[in-house]
C-alpha cells in the first residue's frame, strides 16, 4: 500500500490526531493485518515528474489483508483526521 500526500498540511490538528490514532492502534494493526512499515516520510529524490510532498509505504501479507485494515472501523475513524488534514492518494499494489 503506498500513501502520497499530495500537497502541504493543511491542519495539523487533524493530523496528529490521525497520527496519534495509528501509534494507538499500531500493535493491532500488527498482529491483525500483519502491517509492516517500510517507510513514512522519508528522504526522497525524485527522478522524474513531480515528488509528492510525502511518501507511506506499507506491506501486508496479502491484498486481502491490505484491504481489510484499510477498510477497518479502526482505520477509518483515523483515516477521517488524514483527510481533514491533508490530501493523499491511496494506492494498493501487489508485489512479486
């Protein structure tokens, strides 16, 4: 699962709100859908086109459990904070 944020923050409020209900809910996030963070907000270089003004990418074993932690009640009570925070793009991509 990659997440961009497409332009600056627009209310911090609503995003350490966003951040605070992931760390809360990290463990379970976990054990549940099996999340593992590979980067959130790293240093970037973009080669081509434009960068975003952030980068999330998450693995999961599968799509299934990819899309059943975004689709979860708990993520999407948290998921409203990130929208009212800032823009992103959510994009699910299986791998190799």
């Amino acid at each position: 699962m990659i997440f961009t944020r497409e332009g600056p923050v627009f209310d911090q409020a609503e995003m350490d709100a966003y951040s605070a209900s992931n760390r809360a809910q990290a463990g379970n996030f976990v054990e549940k859908y099996g999340l593992k963070p590979l980067a959130v907000y790293g240093a970037m270089e973009a080669l081509e086109g434009e960068a975003p003004d952030g980068v999330i990418i998450l693995e999961f074993p599968s799509a299934d459990d990819a899309r059943a932690w975004y689709n979860s009640p708990e993520y999407q009570a948290a998921a409203e904070h990130r929208k009212k925070g800032a823009n992103y793009r959510a994009i699910l991509v299986e791998g190799l």
